[in-house]
C-alpha cells in the first residue's frame, strides 16, 4: 500500500504542493536507507518490490523535471539509491517484468538518454566529488548490465534494434569522457585517492565499448560514419592502455567499409573533419600519433591488399595531426604570427587534401586574425582565394560557401569583392582593388547589365587611379629571421623567413617585437649561416637582417614611359627575390683605396610564395651565393647612385613642399672634391694599365663603368638645375659653390670619358596636370637592341663649344646590330627618314593644346602591308650589356651600338640623342618635342634572331619646324632633330 501511494505521489508530483512533493521524497528516502543497512534482516524481496513499482516512474520523473528544480537533487538521489541496491538478481527479475519487446527497448533507450544526461550535466555542484562518483559507479553497473541485455535479445538480426544500439554507444562514449573521469587533470593526491576508492572507470567502459563493437558482425556498416567520432574521441582520451585496445576498431571500421563498398572514404572524411576539431578542442598528442600510426600499419601487414590504401591514410592523419598539434599549441601564445602561421599551414593541407569546407573555414580564421593586427592587405588576399571558389554564375551555393545570407554563387562572389576591395583600399594596394573593379564592371555592363552599378563602380576605379598619382605610399622594409635550435615547434625549426615590415618600421623595433615572442631567444649576431652546433641545440636562436626586394617589372611595362608612381610600387611589392650584400676584402689590401679589394657576398633568399599575400612573411625556399668582384661592385653603386639621383629629381620636381636639404646633401656628397673621390678612387683602382693586361676580360665592364660615370654628369646637371629654382636665399652660396665643383667636375669627366645629354627640364611644362606630367624618365630615349648586339650610348668627344647653336648641323645615327648595320638619316619634322632599304614617313604634327609623341612606323619593301610585332626585351637584356666608347666621330654623333644600359635601369628609362645645345626660346617649340617609336626590320634571318621597340625622342632645334614640307627638307639646313 505504501508504494501504492508513493507510486501515485511521484507520478503526479509536478501537480501537488511543494511540501507534500519534498515529503514524498522524504519517505522514500528514509525506507531506502533502512534497507541498505547490514541489520535488518532479508531485504531482496522489499527491493524487488521498490524497483518493480517505482524506477520507472522515478526515470520518468527526472526525465519531465527541470534542471533547475529544487528538488530534482533528491530525486536522482533517490534513483541512484535504488539501483546501488539492487544485485544482478534484481535486474534479472526486473528486465523479465518486461512483457513485450517494445516495452523493454523504450525502458532501455529512456535509461540511456537519462543517464547521459545527467553525466552531461550533473545536478550536483562539481566539488561534491564523492557524490559525482558515486552516481558514476552506479551508473556504470547499470549500463554493463544493461549491455547484457542487449546482447541476449536485440543483437540478431531480426530483432536487432539500430537506434538502441547507436543510444548505448552514444552513452558509454559520453560517460568514459565525462570530465570527472578524467584524472591526469586531477593533483596526484586525488588522483591516488580516486583510483584506490573507485578504480579507473574509463579502462572499463572502453574495453566494454570494445567489446560491444566486435559483437556486432555484420551491423557494423549502420555505424560507419556515425560511430567514427565518438570512437575517436575515446581513443583521444591520454590512458595509454586503452589507446592501445580502442585504436584497433580504426582499422576494422576500414575494413568493413572496405569490403562494402571497395574503399573507406565515409571514414576517412569523418576522421578528419572530426579529428580537427577534438584536437583543436584539446585531445590529442605526439604519443597519440605514433600509436595510431604504428597501430593501424601493423594491422593492415596482415591485409596486404589494404596496405597501400592503409598506409596513404596514416601519411594523411599523421600530417594533420602535425599541424594540428602544433596549431593549438601556439593558439594560447601571445604570438599572433605563430598563429598565423599554423592557421596557412592548416589550410594549405585542407586545399591540398581537397577538403574545400575545412580550408573555407582556415580561412576565415586567418582572415580574423589579419585584421586583428591591422593587416588589412593580407586580409584581402586572404578573402580572395574564398572568391577563386567561386563562379560568376547563378548557380545555388553549397553549404560550405554559404556568407552573409547569399543565396546564389554571383551573389556570394559580389559581396566578398566588396569587401576585399575595401580592405585594398585601406592597405593601399589600389593596384589589386582596380583589377577587382574591372572584373565588377565586366559583369555589370555585360552581365547584368546594371548601368547605375556599374557608374558607381567606375567612380571607384577612377579614386584609385588617382589615389595611385597622387597618395605618398611608404616603401616597406623586408626582413630576413632565422629561427634556429630545436627549441622551435617544427613549422620555424632551423628555417628562414622574410618578413614584409610595416609603413615607416624600422629594424630595430621590428627585431625587439621579435625578440619579445621568444623571451628565452638568443639574438645572433651574425649575417652568415649558423653552424650545426646551433642548428642542433636544444635552445632558441634568432637571426634578423634587413634585404633588399629585387624590382620584377611586370611584362605590361617594359619598356615603357611610365611615371615613378606606378613603378615605384613595384620595387616593393610583388617581389619574390631579396638580396643581402655583405663586403668582404679579399687580397692585398691598399689603405688608400679600398675600392680596390672591396668584394661583395651576395645571398639571394627566393620565397615560396610573391609578397605580399596572405602573410607578411613566407619561408625562404631557395638560397644561392654569389660573389661580386670590387669592378661590379663599382657599377652596382654607381647604378643606384644615377638611379637614386633621377628619383630625387622627378620626386622633387613633382612636389614642391618637399624640403630641399637632402636633395642639397646627395648633390654635394657627389660633386664636392672635399666630400666625394669616388670617381678618383675607381680611376686608381680600375683605369690603369696594370689592371687592364690583369683582367682583360673586364673590358666590357670597364666601358660600362666609365659609361656609367659619364651619365652621372647629366643628371647631376638636371639636378643642380633644378636646385638652383628651389634653394632658398640663404642657401644661395651653397649652391654656387656646388656649381663651381660641378664645372670642373664636369670639365674632367667630358674630356675622359665623352658628353652624354638630357633634355631640358623646361621642356617639362605643360598645360596637363601634375599627374600627367612625364617624369626624366619618360623624356629620356632609350636606344633598345637585342642580345648579341654591341652595345654604346651617343657620344660626342667635344664638348658643345665645337658646334655654336647658329652652326646648322645634321646628325646621322648608326644602329649597329649583330645581322648588319641599319643607318638612319633623319632630316625634318614631316620628312623622310631612309632605314637601309627602307624608306620612313614622319607624320607632320598639328598645333594642338595638348601634345602627343608622333610615331614612326617602319615596313619592309616585301612586307608592307604587314606590322611587325615588336619583342619586348628581356631583363637581362634590360639590365647587362656592354659599352663602347672607343669610336668617335668628329662631325656626327655616331651611335656605335644600338643600346646604352649605362642609365638607371628602370622601365622607361631612355637615352637622349642631342647635336646641339642652343636654347629653344619658343615655349610652343619646346612642348612640341616629338616622341617617336620606331619598329626596325631587316631581311628575315635577321628579324627572327632580333626583334626590339626603339624609342627616339628627338628635340627640335629650330621655332621654324612647324609648317615645313615634307619635299623642303633639304632646301633648309636650319632645321634639323
């Protein structure tokens, strides 16, 4: 009769007032407490009884309470009472209450959805450890028992229950990796304290798991991919004797797949999805990793048609368990670098491996932590590989490339655009954000056809062209680090780097930055290579240098007038080479002239990947050593030294703010005796006779230095120039004097080694805008040849005092090519000029307000009516050929090669070719200048060895050119180019 009541009183508890629910709880409480005592007498049948009438209904009335119930404590108390009570007659007796096979599997499945719950989430506080381990304990005995009943009655295949199987294998995962059982979390001493009192009940329910597994035969396949991470995370768990009994059903999982469908791909799929994020969660080590490997491949020995597929698959977890280990090692470090690292590293296995949900989701990782540190260009390349995924189709997107609501794949690709164009724009890659403009525009005009879109697109496109003229753009420097040791994770062990500075970052800041992520760190102090005993020392080793990025001019630009703005932007980016130069002496030394003995060691560090791009650093892949002789060291420095000149004067002429003081210093560093004697310290070390019968295979490099020193005198001139228009009055000495040192200088340098000539800077004015202007660069001829041609630059061996600007003089220019040579007779403006066999039409140019450079095209007598396509020149050709000096002609200028490499090589840099120097007083004359390309053709042979673009400017030495007929030329000598 009491369980009668009890029964009705816990069924109906959620009705009855709170006092009478508490009392209930209290007499049933109280009876189970006397029956577990050791005096009162037979208790089997009075706990039969309770069980019979009451567990259920206690199971069901935890189930429909609420966690928050203030008595829900007391009655899984209550449950977890009653089944400590009851022995395996108990349960034996009580399963049999169970008339149908239904009836006995819905108890089954209510105990396992309650009891993994209540591990899930315990309804005591997490310090009542004896309490939690109790219930565990219990809980425990319930599962195995109920296990057993599994076996007996649902395992065949006509009562086979799936979903009641999948239940227990849920629970008993859910209870061997409940965080109470996890004891290497615990001190020592409760660690001992629970393994003498309770034992290890994760050894128990994983052997129980496994053997559950195995009793499955033929059923296994309804588990696979289902059961692959639950047993995983099992597997995970650090005990290293069930590692050992759980790692094997891997394998077997492999081969029932196998042998139902010919591979395991469901299963490897799921293990890798699912071992990213339970590693990431905190499972998983370098033991864990060897004993899978070892594991599986002894089991797949015996299969030996598994093993190969088996072995590939161990090769696969076993590098994402690497990168994975090392990813969430570096997760809780202050480096963001290192975290960067580890997340590139991760997705570039995800893409490689073809598991294109996972690699989305690296991404957006990355794309997270780039903008944490501002990096707002990197964050846009990241976003763009997103977008490479993607297809300017309305095709639906599928669930791993769902962002921002975007339902079709033109609609997920538009909106990333979007977004990366912002980032562009605020790191200043106008560049990239004007190539995703177009791609927009493309689609809008063509596609879609959304005219006000594409409006708005094109104004956007246009502030980035002009932000591109008219925006300063800091040069960022680039870093070489090497971390070297083994006290480096494995992704920076004994590697180097480059690293992509910030705007205005200097080396000193940006190497103690370094040095703070890696305190315990030593700092080398050397440039070299370290040796073995530090790349095997168990400590931390750091190398930090600055490099210098070799320029890699794009192919759309070669050869071309194009303003320092644009190519500026590429000395610093899209560069994969980096140089570092160390001095070294080699020989006698003269302590008067270190030129001489002065070597260069050039290392050349070539990165995996172009910068910048989704890092601000890339590993170094490639490391090549070359030496320089103190003879190229002297036309390396005298090439940067034009090269720095030129950029001054175009920088300086462009803005007229900038501060006039270290434009004054770079000048007078050049031309002052007192400060310079660089020119005398080359003419001691190189130009000698000793020097020449030594080495006389550097002639060609010696014409090319004094070719070299020549044209430094142009600029220099330009420079002083330009000087005198911006130096302030109390300046107004300094300057003098520096032109003083520049006549003399000057003087000496014409007489040595000829006259080389630039136009006037005046020729620069223009009704145009500032950004349209052409720089020095642009106004400059460059005479282009082919490789294989002898190569010299227009000289003169007088100066201009031998020709007065009234002495009417006509040039002829010869090209001189390894085919034959090509003379060229240039007359007038509108003339006729004749190339070998071929005759040239110069098109008379119109009055106009704005001037553009008229253009020469050259036809073969055979081929008129065909246009040769023009051979842009190849780097090396840009940048090494040879000089030659030795002819001269008294009355002409006589090109003695096609070509002079003498000049900064930077694209668009020509040479100018000048017969007088007589000051044209027309404006109009001087805006006139023409700019002609001209296509040269030989015979056939010729044109398949040599092919080249060679731009003359040509200044206008007469205010009369204008009108002239094409048929007066010869009749007025007055005229001429």
């Amino acid at each position: 009769m009491m369980l009668r009541e009890l029964s009705g009183a816990l069924a109906s508890m959620a009705d009855r007032p709170h006092d009478e629910r508490r009392n209930s709880l209290e007499l049933l409480n109280n009876i189970l407490e006397v029956l577990s005592r050791d005096n009162v007498g037979e208790t089997f049948q009075h706990i039969q009884d309770i069980a019979v009438s009451l567990l259920r209904i206690i199971n069901q009335t935890v189930i429909t309470m609420g966690r928050e119930h203030a008595l829900i404590s007391r009655v899984v108390a209550c449950m977890t009472a009653v089944l400590s009570q009851m022995d395996d007659r108990h349960y034996s007796t009580y399963i049999e209450t169970f008339t149908g096979t239904s009836d006995l599997v819905d108890f089954l499945m209510e105990s396992f959805l309650l009891f993994k719950d209540l591990i899930g989430k315990h309804v005591y506080p997490s310090d009542w450890m004896a309490m939690i381990m109790v219930q565990n304990r219990v809980f425990l005995r319930a599962i195995n028992t109920y296990a057993d009943t599994m076996n007996h009655k649902f395992l065949n295949n006509d009562d086979f229950e799936v979903q009641l199987w999948n239940n227990y294998f849920h629970l008993a995962v859910a209870f061997i990796t409940q965080e109470s059982l996890q004891l290497q979390h615990f001190s020592p001493t409760k660690r001992n304290k629970i393994q003498a009192k309770y034992g290890d009940m994760r050894r128990l329910i994983g052997f129980a798991i496994r053997d559950m597994w195995y009793k499955l035969g033929s059923h296994k396949i309804c588990f696979i991919p289902g059961m692959v991470g639950p047993i995983l995370e099992m597997t995970l768990i650090p005990e290293e004797e069930l590692r050992r009994a759980t790692i094997p059903i891997f394998f077997d999982m492999i081969t029932c797949e196998h042998a139902h469908s010919g591979n395991f791909l469901k299963f490897e799929n799921e293990i890798i999805l699912k071992l990213d994020h339970e590693v990431e969660g905190g499972g998983g080590d370098e033991r864990y990793m060897q004993l899978l490997e070892t594991i599986l491949l002894d089991c797949a020995a015996e299969k030996s048609t598994l093993r190969p597929q088996v072995e590939h698959f161990v090769s696969l977890v076993k590098g994402l368990l690497i990168r994975l280990l090392d990813y969430r090692t570096v997760m809780s470090d202050d480096s963001r670098n290192n975290r960067m690292s580890c997340t590139v590293n991760l997705l570039n296995f995800y893409k490689d491996i073809n598991r294109e949900g996972m690699y989305i989701r690296y991404l957006y990782k990355l794309r997270d932590l780039h903008l944490e540190g501002e990096n707002y260009t990197e964050a846009a390349y990241t976003l763009l590989l997103h977008s490479h995924l993607l297809k300017w189709s309305d095709e639906m997107c599928s669930p791993q490339f769902e962002f921002h609501g975007s339902q079709t794949q033109r609609q997920l690709k538009e909106t990333l655009y979007d977004t990366i164009i912002d980032y562009f724009d605020k790191g200043k890659m106008w560049e990239e954000a004007i190539t995703l403009c177009k791609e927009l525009s493309e689609q809008y005009e063509n596609e879609i056809f959304d005219y006000e879109l594409l409006s708005k697109r094109l104004e956007k496109q246009a502030k980035f062209y002009e932000n591109i003229m008219k925006i300063l753009r800091p040069k960022p420097d680039y870093f070489a680090v090497g971390y070297y040791g083994h006290g480096y994770p494995p992704f920076l062990r004994n590697k180097v780097f480059i690293h992509r500075g910030k705007e205005y970052e200097r080396r000193e800041d940006f190497q103690n930055q370094l040095m703070s992520q890696f305190p315990s760190a030593v700092h080398l102090n050397i440039t070299t290579m370290p040796g073995d005993d530090i790349r095997n020392s168990l400590l931390q080793y750091i190398q930090c240098f600055t490099v210098q990025p070799v320029l890699e001019i794009p192919p759309r630009l070669k050869n071309k007038p194009v303003p320092d703005q644009i190519i500026n932007f590429y000395k610093s980016n899209y560069v994969q080479r980096f140089h570092y130069s160390r001095p070294v002496r080699k020989g006698p030394v003269d302590p008067n002239n270190e030129f001489a003995s002065m070597w260069i060691e050039r290392t050349t560090f070539t990165t995996i990947y172009k910068l910048p791009g989704i890092l601000r650093w890339f590993e170094a892949t490639d490391m090549k050593h070359t030496n320089l002789s103190p003879l190229e060291n002297a036309i390396e420095t005298m090439e940067s030294t034009n090269e720095k000149i030129l950029t001054m004067i175009n920088q300086y002429q462009a803005d007229w703010s900038l501060p006039i003081n270290p434009f004054s210093m770079l000048l007078n560093g050049i031309v002052d005796p007192a400060v310079m004697g660089g020119f005398a310290k080359y003419e001691k070390a190189f130009f000698t006779d000793d020097y020449t019968q030594q080495h006389p295979e550097d002639r060609d490099k010696l014409l090319r230095l004094k070719d070299l020193i020549a044209w430094q005198i142009p600029l220099l001139g330009g420079g002083i120039s330009l000087h005198g228009k911006r130096v302030t009055d109390d300046l107004r000495p300094f300057h003098e004097r520096m032109e003083e040192c520049f006549k003399q200088l000057k003087m000496k340098v014409e007489k040595e080694y000829g006259v080389r000539q630039l136009p006037d800077l005046d020729e620069r004015k223009s009704t145009r805008p500032r950004s349209m202007l052409r720089s020095i660069r642009q106004s400059i001829i460059f005479i282009s040849s082919l490789q294989g041609s002898e190569c010299g630059t227009p000289t003169k061996t007088h100066a201009d005092r031998d020709h007065p600007p009234e002495s009417p003089v006509c040039w002829t220019s010869t090209l001189q090519r390894s085919s034959g040579s090509v003379s060229a007779s240039v007359m007038e403006e509108g003339g006729v000029v004749t190339v070998g066999d071929s005759e040239v039409k110069l098109r008379k140019s119109k009055k106009k307000k704005k001037k553009r450079s008229s253009m020469i095209f050259i036809m073969e007598e055979r081929e008129r009516t065909s246009t040769l396509d023009c051979k842009r020149l190849s780097k090396k050709q840009e940048f090494c050929s040879d000089t030659n000096l030795s002819e001269r002609n008294e009355g002409n200028v006589l090109l003695t090669n096609a070509n002079s490499r003498s000049l900064p090589a930077i694209t668009g840099l020509s040479l100018s070719v000048v017969a007088g120097t007589e000051e044209v007083d027309n404006p109009r004359a001087k805006r006139d200048s023409k700019s002609m390309s001209v296509c040269l053709t030989s015979d056939r042979t010729a044109d398949r060895r040599s092919k080249g673009v060679i731009n003359l400017l040509f200044k206008s030495k007469s205010t009369k050119s204008e009108d002239v007929k094409p048929g007066d030329t010869a009749k007025d000598g007055r005229n001429r180019f």
